[in-house]
C-alpha cells in the first residue's frame, strides 16, 4: 500500500524549490517596492531634544521621513502587550517610533522611505538626533539596585513578581522541607544571553491597494494571523480587507513569534499612505540590536534531600532580565518556573521570579524559551546533591523520577497556557536506561582511565527535562479534493523550515488513502485560513497536524457516503487506497475521489468533460431530494479545530563525553547522545533534523553564544564576527534514540519536537565539564578562557 | 545628485547579462536585485556566514563582500545554475535532499556553491576534509550532521554518474 505515510522518513516536498533557489522568502519579493531604512538610537537610555532632517532631503531617491509626531493616533501608541499576565504589574512596550525617550541601543527613530535601501541609508545617515543621554541600566543586579530607572514610572526597574508554591505530602512549605531535610545546599547559578538568530532576519512588504481598498502584507513571521488582526486593527481596516503572508522563512527559533514589530506596522501604514508598494528588510546590526534576545538569569536556589538525594524541598529564586519592554509578557520567566521540575517528583517546591528592566533589547522566547535555563537549574542541583552525597549522578536521578504508573502526573502548578501543569504520559526509567546504553555510561571509568592513561582529561555530563509541548488554544485545518483528484489541505500556523509542507502532507495521505504527490499544503497565508494562533512552543505538529488528521476525517466521511451512493453500497464497506474508493474485497465496485468530487458539487454548467458528469441532466440524485441535502454543503471539503484540554509532554535525556585540554582549556566534545520521546512520530527524519539543530543552538549556548553589553548598554559584539555560532567544526556528531510514549490527549497520540534538543544542552556540557575537572560549573557559556580562570582559582589540593 | 553608474557584463550561469550599477553595488544586491536571481542569500553582508556564496570562475567567493563592477566579464555560477541540462538537479542538489540537509533552506543556496566547489577540488573528501570545507558557511537550523552526510552522498552520486 502506498498511502500509509504516517511514521514513514518520506523526503521534503519542499526541497526540490528551495534547493534550486526558487524559494520564496521576504526580500525575493516586491522588486520594484521602495526601501525603507532605519536611524536607530546609537545610546541605551537617552532623551530625544530635537530630530533634525533638513540635511537628508537632498538624496537622490528620498521618498519620505517619518518621526513619531508625522504618526496618526492609533499607530503612534505603544505596541501591544501580547500576553498580560496578573503578575505583570508594570508593563510596559514600546512606541514604533521612538517618542522622546531611547532605552535600548537599536531603538528606532525615524524612518526613511528612498528608492532602494542604498539611497535609504545614505538618508539616514544624514538625518541629526540630538540626544540627552540618561544614565543606562545594565545587568539585573543593578537593575534592582534601583538606582536609575528604565522606565521613570517602574520603581526598582521590577516588571513582575510571581511566587508559586507547592507544599510537600506531608503539607510543609519548601523552607519547611528544606530545613528539616538531613542534607541541604545553596548555590548561584548564571546563565548568559543568546538570542534566536535565524540566517534571514526580519522583513515586511506591504501593497496597498487603492481601488478595492485592500492590503497586503508578507511578513517573515511565525504568526501570520495574528498580524492581520492587529494591522486591521492600528489601521483601521476591516478584516477581510487585510490579508497577511508569511512566504518562505529562512527560519525563526522564537523571535518572529513577537508581533507586531516595528516595523510590521511602519511599512504598511507608510504604504498606504504613500500608495506605493513598500519593503523593508533587516540587515544583521538590525537584527541584532533591535529585535529580541534571550536566556540571561541569575538564579539562587536552596535544595533539600535525603540520603538516597531525593529532593524534600526546592527554593528558587530567579532575577530574569527581560530588557527594555515586555510585548510578550512573562512567558520565559514562567516557563523557568514551571518546567524546571524536569521529569522529577520533588517534595516542595517555591519559586519566585523578578522579571526586570535593563537599557538592553528585549527579552522574548528563543527555541527552548527558558526550559533550558530551569533544566540547567534542576541538572546542576541533581549533579551537585550526587557529588555531595557520594552518589552516582543517574542513580539521583533515578531515585527522583516520576514513575511511568503515575501517570497522568500532576505538578501542583499553573503552565505557561494558564492550565494545570498535568504530564500526560511518559517512561523515564526507560529513557535513562536507553541513555546510559547509548552513551556506556557504565562502562566511562574505564575509558576515562584510559584517556589519563595518555595524559587525556575527559568527564562524561547528562541532563534530563521535560517539556510542555502543543499548547492551546487551538488550530484548525483545511482539506479539499478538487475534481482534479488534487487534494488541497491548509492550515493558518507558519513553517520555518520545519518540513510542515511534509509532513501534513504526510497525514492528510494517510488519512484520506491518496498519493502523497496528489497533496499540497499551504501553511500561514491568511487568504487560505483565517484562524490560527502560531507557530512556537513545539505546537505545530499537535495543533495542526491533528486538526487536519480531524478535518481529513470529515472529508473521508462524506466522499464515503457519495461513493456509497453512487455504488449503491454501504459506507461501512468501504476504503480508499491510492485516491481510489472502492468495496472492501471488491476492486471492480470503485469510483475515484475525483468522480466523488465531482458528485459532491452538483452544477449547473459545464465548462470540462469532468464536470459534465455534475450537471443537472445527468447528475445520478433521486428526484424527490435537494440537489444538495439538507445540513449538507456543496464541494468535497471540510475543516475541523484541535483545541486541546492541556499541553503534552514531552521528554530526552541527554548525555556528552567532553574532553578538556589540560594546557590550553580547550573544550572537545567527544560523544553526544540523545534519547528523545515525543510520542509518535510523524517522520523520523525530520524529528532527528529537530533534535540536530537544537543540540548545535544548544553548544552555541554551553560554550560559545553571549551577547557582550558594556556598562554604557553598548552591545560589543553585534556581529557574526563576534557573536559566536558554532559552525560544522563546532558540533558533535549527535547520536540519536527514540522511545514512543503515545500522548492519550490527541488522536494521532502525538507531543512536539522543535525545541527539544536545545534545551538540556547547557546543562549537559556543565554536568560533563564538571566531571572531568572537578570544578563547580556554575555558568553558562563556559569559554576555554573561563576554564582556565577557574582552575587558577581552585583552591590547592 | 544622481549617483554615477556603470555598465557591467557578466556571464551567469552561462548566459551573458548586462547591468548598470552604481560603484558600491555588491554583487550579492546585483545577482538578487538587477538581475532576479534571488536564489543567492545573504545573511549578514558582512562575509561571515556564507550564505551569499556564488562562484566566480568556477571559485566560492563571498558575493555580500564583492563589488558587481569588479567583476564586469567575469563568468557567475549562481544557485539557479546549478541543475543540470533539462533541470535535472545536481548530485549536490539531489544529496541534500536525500539526506536532509536542509531545513528553512535560507543558509543552502551557499552551501550547495561551496559543496560543488569542493568536490571539485576533491572528489572523495575524508570526514574531517568535508567539515574544514563547510567551516566557512553558518546554518542556524540543521546542526550540519545531515549536511555532512549530503556532501559525502553528493561525491557517491558523483562517482556513481562520471
Ligand atoms: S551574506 Fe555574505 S557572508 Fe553573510
Ligand atoms: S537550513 Fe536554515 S539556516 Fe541552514
């Protein structure tokens, strides 16, 4: 049979296009719009005195110049917050155009409209902002200080504070547990920031339509729906007259998730006004300095445990630096909080979180979106009560798994989608025996003797989590079956490059018995489906795939009762294989999906000799019945939604050979392993293409990615020059398990995949760096430099 | 004061083009933009990521760090030039493919021009030869494990067709 495709490695349909440079993304389109540029703040904190551009309007090419004070009412407020939360007591975003303040380098200020981005530029340049610079505020530390303010209306700089408290059994607090437990530690940890950075940055086209009053966008951007919505609503259009189009995506990780920026409202506004087809695409600086970063934490956390390092009570304490302004609110922080209890069973639990202000860019979710700050919180304090106990590091964690009969497991808390954290299915015994299989975790000591044998330092590290996958609200799907026999399925979510053209395309074959090469998918194009929430939080699988999988079923129905129909059979006896519908057990009986197709539009012109066969004279309808039935639509076609009750879980362990060079610090990983369950999957392929990718952001994050400010807020290293992503050099071969622990929430008993490998990553280098130095590794990223710094400072002996 | 142009001749993907291009036109914006060839990407335009790799004279270059008008005459083989006679994909083209070498596809146009280059110069390229010649392109999605093992298929499908 050729249509069982589910499960199956099948290669990308979108690969034949993207391989011979026929994609489609933002700046390969609208080549005759005009360019938009940007004077950005080059300060992190000052006042605007006076914006003079009496010196750019003699370039060549120079369209227009807009400040804030050229911005009609509704787009010149503040940007939308996109979440807000109880929590979240003082937040804040920004205007589109500076108003007269500047809090973070890369801030925009004036926008310039020229012929092409060259004449753009060269306008900006000779556009004078007179700046009061106003004293910055760098670092959460002294952020709460409070010294100086990021926003003069937000004291100490604290955007929210949240405490969650979960009792032990036994009903005592965390401080309770910890103080009576017979072992406790405290400790700091600190984790740097990073950012999404896809290869294509932002960008935004928009073609204003003066005689049908219509717009159209094309964003590069992870939720093509919700930026319709809110551009109707800056610009006051009706809905239907906006349509929005995320094209290709030279990827996204997160940061295009964030909408509307900026410039998503500016270009379209200045469309409009100017009738003119308008592009702006951001250029690397841009990227870095004005879009979004994230990862930076301190944490401070207390634990508890037993002899057997079972945790009694666990008090965390997380300053999570959220930059100048909050559009998605305190997502990130929560995530920390809430997922940081991995795949564990803790006595009691509190954490509290300050989400602060710092003149710096602003802090939204990149892939992993604070999981792999709570997993290295959790995994360094797993690893430090194994080390203080004298205990194997698996067997700690073993002794805290939550067991696989205690599921669906209840952690007491709230998630990151306002429902009950509730894990729905997994097996972490198995996963971690799979992983010490895998890695020869038994079996490291002798092999660590051999390396010193040769003068070699190596440590072996590992790291677990959890993560909350397919989040809500929901998403639909589209599925119709022309009289073609072409099979046309879309969904309102967007692709990055995650093979969604595939394997929905994958599901919609398998479920509807066609030929996969018979189906086509359009993902994030509001023109095909309205509703859609987005593309982040490992969803689009879940979401979307189950809400085709459903609407695939609607539409199998119906083709199934025309055939019976037309074949005077039952529907019960009926199957579809390779497009084709016929009698179980009878070929001969059979009509294919086009003829269905056909049948289910009753017409009454015929413009082909396929729909001859619809029209009213010789249509095969009993007489004394409507053409179409009551209840009934015309068309093979359905859509159906996938609104899950809660998240599904997801999970991995991880495990790394490192070797540290004794001379230089130098950092090699050796081995690296992963045993990952996201229920079952779609197409194995493109999971380890998943997990491949995220473990290399994740070695970014462990030993290589930070973003550098200065004192001044000055971002030192906006480049790729300095901002250091790990090239194919970089990455260790990653080798790959999978256990398939069904989720029972969904149909297709599905969890996400995206963000999993980046996530214990950090943790996972720590634990093995550890290991092989018998140094606390208490920071991340770790450079060679700070290796051999630490071991300077490690006391004799 | 309008900016001074010039006109330039290039040879790309075998058929001649003409542009008229201010001096500090990048090749990169001239391939893209003049010409609408937007198969070649650029990612950082400042010559570290390599996804705006083209080959000039059968040579990888960075086109984000080339100025079109240096290359007046020179002969440009951009992505779009890759396939073979009919669009026939290129063994380069076809491994990537098969072996999932690509993902948002924005970092593969310059690793296809690197990966044809390379095994020109080096038709079975050891493990550690594959990763040094790859160590001047960033991907941001693949990890680059897949695109290891396209390159090493790449050379198979080579080797299987000469
Ligand atoms: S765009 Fe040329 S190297 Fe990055
Ligand atoms: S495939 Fe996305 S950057 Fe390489």
């Amino acid at each position: 049979m050729t249509t069982k495709l589910f499960g199956e490695p099948v290669q990308r349909r979108e690969d034949p296009r993207l391989l011979t440079g026929q994609g489609r993304y933002l700046d390969d389109l609208g080549s005759g719009a005009l360019a938009a540029a940007f004077v950005r703040s080059p300060h992190a904190h000052a006042r605007i005195r006076d914006i003079d551009v009496s010196g750019a309007l003699d370039v060549d090419g120079l369209v227009a110049i807009y400040t804030w004070e050229d911005l009609p009412p509704r787009v010149a407020e503040p940007l939308p917050l996109l979440i807000p939360h109880p929590a979240l007591t003082h937040g804040r975003t920004a205007y589109p155009l500076a108003r007269d303040t500047v809090r973070h380098v890369g801030e925009p200020v004036v926008m310039v409209v020229a012929r092409d981005r060259y004449l753009a530029e060269d306008a900006c340049a000779l556009i004078r902002v007179d700046y009061e610079p106003l004293k910055p505020v760098v670092g959460v530390e002294e952020a709460l200080v409070g010294a100086h303010r990021v926003h003069e209306d937000v004291p100490g700089n604290v955007g929210a504070h949240l405490v969650q408290e979960v009792p032990s059994a036994r009903g005592r607090t965390a401080a309770e547990e910890i103080e009576a437990a017979p072992h406790s530690l405290s400790f700091r940890l600190d984790i740097e920031r990073s950012a999404s950075m896809p290869l294509e940055g932002r960008g935004v086209y928009a073609r204003w339509d003066p005689d049908d009053r219509s717009l159209r966008v094309y964003s590069s951007t992870q939720t093509s729906t919700s930026v319709r919505m809110a551009l109707a609503a800056k610009l006051g259009l009706p809905l239907p007259s906006v349509e929005v189009i995320a094209p290709d995506v030279g990827g996204g990780f997160g940061v295009k998730i964030v909408h509307p920026w900026p410039e998503e409202v500016l270009i379209p506004w200045a469309a409009m006004l100017l009738d003119r087809e308008i592009k702006w695409t951001e250029d690397r600086r841009e990227h870095f300095v004005s879009s979004a970063h994230e990862r930076g934490q301190v944490q401070h956390v207390k634990v508890g445990f037993d002899d057997e390092g079972r945790v009694l009570g666990l008090d965390v304490t997380i300053l999570h630096d959220h930059g100048a302004y909050t559009p998605y609110g305190i997502i990130v922080p929560i995530v920390t909080a809430t997922q940081l209890l991995g795949p564990y069973k803790i006595g009691a639990y509190r954490v509290e979180f300050s989400s602060i202000y710092t003149n710096t860019v602003q802090v939204t979710p990149y892939r992993g979106a604070g999981r792999p700050q709570g997993v290295f919180c959790m995994e360094r304090t797993m690893d430090r009560i194994a080390a203080y106990l004298g205990l194997d590091r698996t067997a700690v964690r073993a002794a805290n798994f939550i067991q696989p009969e205690e599921f669906p497991y209840d952690q007491g808390m709230m998630f990151q989608d306002g429902r009950p954290l509730i894990y729905d299915s997994g097996n972490y015994p198995e996963s971690l025996r799979m992983l010490k299989e895998l890695i020869g975790w038994d079996s490291f000591e002798e092999r660590r003797a051999a390396a010193a044998a040769e003068g070699r330092r190596i440590g072996i590290g590992i790291g677990c989590y959890v993560e909350g996958t397919g989040v809500g609200p929901y998403e639909g799907g589209h599925v119709q079956i022309t009289s073609d026999g072409r099979v046309h399925v879309s969904t309102g979510l967007t692709s990055q490059g995650q093979g969604h053209e595939t394997v929905f395309a994958q599901i919609a074959a398998t479920e509807l018995g066609v030929p996969i090469e018979r189906v086509s998918v359009v993902t994030g194009d509001t023109r095909r489906f309205g509703y859609a929430v987005g593309t982040f939080a490992s969803r689009a699988a879940v979401m979307s795939g189950n809400a085709i999988a459903l609407a695939c079923r609607k539409v199998r129905e119906k083709a199934l009762r025309i055939a019976a129909d037309a074949l005077e059979a039952d529907p019960a006896d009926l199957e579809i294989d390779d497009g084709i519908v016929h009698v179980a057990g009878t070929p001969t009986a059979s009509i294919p999906l086009a003829t269905v197709a056909v049948l289910a539009n009753p017409l009454r012109y015929a413009f082909d000799e396929e729909a001859r066969r619809a029209t009213q004279f010789t249509g095969t309808a009993a007489l004394d019945r409507p053409p179409v039935a009551e209840g009934q639509e015309p068309g093979l076609e359905g859509r159906d939604y996938y609104s899950p009750v809660r998240s599904t879980f997801a999970s991995g362990m991880h495990a790394a050979i490192v070797e540290t060079d004794p001379g230089t610090a130098e950092i090699k990983i050796l081995r690296y392993a992963v045993v990952h369950d996201c229920g079952k999957l779609i197409n194995p392929m493109i999971v380890e293409g998943q997990i491949h990718g995220g473990v290399a952001q994740g070695v970014g994050g462990a030993l290589y990615e930070r973003m550098v400010y200065d004192s001044h807020g000055q971002l030192l290293n906006a480049s790729f020059m300095d901002f250091l992503m790990p090239y194919a050099t970089e990455v260790p071969r990653i080798e790959t398990a999978h256990l398939e622990t069904p989720s029972p929430l969904n149909p297709l008993g599905i969890k996400g995949a995206g963000e999993a490998g980046v996530i214990p990553v950090p943790a996972v280098i720590a634990s093995a760096i550890e290991d092989a130095e018998g140094i606390p590794i208490t920071r991340m990223p770790i450079s060679p430099s700070e290796l051999h710094e630490l071991r300077l400072r490690r006391p004799p002996g | 004061m309008p900016e001074r142009t010039h006109d330039i001749t290039l040879t790309v993907n075998g058929v001649v083009r003409h542009a008229t291009v201010p001096a500090r036109r990048l090749l990169s914006d001239c391939l893209r933009h003049d010409l609408g060839l937007t198969g070649t990407h650029v990612g950082c335009e400042h010559g570290v990521c390599g996804c705006c790799t083209v080959l000039l004279d059968g040579e990888p270059v960075r086109s984000c760090l080339t100025f079109a008008v240096t290359v007046s005459g020179h002969e440009i083989t951009t992505v779009e030039g890759l396939a073979g006679p009919g669009g026939r994909m290129s063994p380069v083209q076809r491994a990537f493919a098969e072996c999932h070498g690509l993902q948002c596809g924005f970092c593969t146009p310059g690793f296809l021009c690197t990966v044809t280059a390379l095994l020109r110069e080096n038709p079975a390229p050891t493990d550690a030869e594959v990763v040094e010649g790859l160590s001047g392109n960033l991907c941001r999605c693949t990890g680059y494990q897949n695109i290891v093992k396209s390159v090493h298929r790449a050379a198979e499908l080579i080797a299987e067709e000469s």
